[in-house]
C-alpha cells in the first residue's frame, strides 16, 4: 500500500520540506532544521500539520456507556467543550492506543487517534459498541489538523480572529470559530509541551489557513515543523508516543501514566489487570536517564545494571533545550530508582547512563 498525502503535501514541498514516510503517511520531517524548529516552539512558534490524526465521532444515547468501557479515564467527568487525555486498553491491560475525547455535546463526542492506529482502533471500536446504542462514524478524510505551538501561540492567532482565545482553557475548545474566514474548531492542546492551539478544519481548507498562519506569524519569528522537532519537543517534556512508550504489550501503569486510570469509575476493558498493577505494583517501569559517558541512546538498544540486561531504550536523543543526550527507557521496576547507574549498550559499547526525575521539560507556568 502506497503512503498517503495530507491535504498540505504540496505545501510541504513548496516551502522546502524534507518528506519522509511516517505511519503510513508522507509528512515533512524537517524544513530549516530540526534545532532551530525545536527553539522555535520553544521560544515563538511552530506549525505543523497534524492532518494524518485520526478522527471518530462517537453519537448516540449510549455513548458516554460505550466511552467508559472501552477507555480508561472517567468520560462522565467531561464537561462540554472540555478535552480528556486517555489509554484505551484491551482486556489484558495492553495500550490499544492514547487518544483525546472532545465532549461536544450530551451523547455527543469526537475522538481523535493517533495516525498509525486508525485501522487497528477503528476495528476494536467497533467490536466493542455492540449491545450499545451508539453510532460511531470515522471523519478522518473528512478532518485535517494544523497544531500551532509555543509561547507566541496565541498572539498569532488572534492576529486572525476575533473569537476570545484566551478563555480557552487547556484541554478545552471551542467549536465553529472563524479564523481568517474559515469555521475551524480550536483547541488549547498541544503534543510539545508548550501552550498552543490545534486546529481542525476542512481537508480544503488546509492549505489556505496554513498560508494566513504563517502569514500572520512571520513577524513573531514562526517557522513550519516538521516531526523531527515534534519528537524532540514531546520527548523533553516525557509525552509518550504510542509504539515507544505505550504499546499493545505495555499498560498505563507501566508507561507511567497511572493517573489516567480511573478505578472508581466501574468496569471498564482491562480493569482487573490494571488495578492489580495499581495495587501491587508493576515488574516494569518507563523511567528517564541521563547519559553519563558520551552517546546518544536510541530506541531498542539494551539496558543493563551491572551487566545485568534490565530492559530496552524506548526513544533517546540529544535534547536541543537541556542540551544533553536524554533517554526513556522500559525496565524492570527494582531498578528504578532515582540516582540509579545504569548501561546502555550502543553498538556493543556499554556506556554509563543514571536514572533521573521525569519529565525533563516543563513550561514556566504550568
């Protein structure tokens, strides 16, 4: 099967935009850099096209029953226009994927997926609705996404509408907004650690609001990203990226986002493994290290303790912010303290790592 295009591919190309496959998708991994990307969502602003997200509507007198099931965190608490992060697991504790929940209106909610799981996700919601009155309808050809991220976020985008942004909270939006003439939906929710907006409009609409953004922001410094400087934006502020710190044969509790398992809440898929993780304890841990000797860890290459193989890296890299070579690694729980010293192995040289506080990155202010 061919790779798919967003609605902005021939933007990407235009403006110079190193195309590379990415979940099935052709996506810009990069434009000017990935470093001066990466500080410019730090310091500005960054753009980036997020089209190749997945998007379900979830509808119907079931469908807060059907979302308590089939997740892990507490849909009933959602206001509308409030924004939930979640686990969706299988019945054995496993990550189907991460997603967020937009709660539009009673009986009323949008999920949005991540790009390499449409499919797989797709199929698991289906068989799980049935006995629930609840209509699921998959608008991702029909949705695109643009994500306009970092401090200057903000006061670009009102340089395009008049709607009031900054009663957006975070993890809340607001639905049928104008920006630059076209009716979007904002979000105040990011995947870099920043402030920003995401914005989701019509495939045909892409293209031309990505032109009023970057126009509207070039005086603040804004630059088009690309998923190089996504990665490492997200990596420093510890968002897992499902396939390296979530995946089918790793839980919430094992990644470390237990507190998106809600037990209180009734049954769900997965309940019974993942309380008896909360209880107990789990034999594995997603933990944060620094690298000691010099060397950058990458995802898959083996962790030791003493010689000792105690897990596997599951993203690494040189952190532009931090400048230092950072890692998140999947390891067996005895180990994971904090001040912990710890081997990465890297093409069969075992260099010196140890285990720090995650996340390394967080924002003034949040």
């Amino acid at each position: 099967m061919s790779a798919k295009q967003t609605p902005l591919y021939e933007t990407h190309v235009r403006y110079g935009g190193k195309i590379v496959e990415f979940g099935g998708w052709l996506l810009p991994v990069q434009y000017s850099g990935i470093k001066e990307e990466h500080h410019a969502v730090r310091t500005k602003a960054g753009l980036f096209d997020v089209s190749h997200m997945g998007e379900v509507l979830v509808s119907g007198p079931d469908a807060l029953a059907f979302l308590q099931k089939l997740v892990t965190n507490d849909v009933a608490k959602l206001q509308i226009n409030q924004i939930l992060y979640t686990p969706m697991c299988y019945l054995d504790g496993g990550t189907v994927d991460d997603l967020l929940v937009y709660k539009q209106a009673d009986n009323e909610y949008l999920l949005v997926i991540n790009a390499a799981n449409i499919e797989k996700d797709w199929q698991w919601m289906q068989e799980n609705v049935k006995g629930f009155e609840a209509t699921l309808t998959n608008l991702s050809d029909a949705t695109a996404q643009l994500a306009l991220q970092g401090p200057l976020a903000e006061t670009i985008l009102a340089k395009l509408t008049d709607a009031p942004l900054a009663e957006i909270k975070y993890y809340w939006f607001m639905p049928e907004v104008s920006v630059a003439g076209k009716t979007v939906l904002v979000s105040r929710t990011g995947y870099t650690g920043e402030d920003g907006f995401e914005i989701y409009c019509k495939p045909e609409d892409a293209s031309f609001l990505w032109e009023a953004i970057m126009e509207a922001g070039r005086p603040f410094g804004l630059l088009p990203a690309g998923l190089g400087c996504r990665d490492t934006l997200r990596f420093e502020a510890c968002l897992p990226l499902y396939g390296h710190e979530l995946s089918a044969t790793m839980s919430p509790i094992e990644a470390g986002i237990g507190f998106f398992v809600k037990l209180d809440k009734g049954d769900f898929n997965g309940r019974e493994v993942l309380q008896e993780q909360k209880t107990n304890g789990t034999k594995r841990k997603i933990v944060g290290f620094v690298m000691v000797d010099r060397g950058i860890a990458r995802a898959e290459y083996p962790v030791l303790a003493a010689g000792v193989h105690i897990g596997v890296v599951t993203t690494g890299s040189y952190t532009p912010t931090l400048n230092k070579n950072l890692g998140l690694a999947l390891i067996q729980a005895d180990y994971a303290k904090i001040g912990q010293t710890i081997e990465i192995d890297i093409r069969g040289k075992q260099l010196s790592a140890e285990i720090i506080a995650k996340p390394f990155y967080k924002r003034e202010g949040k």
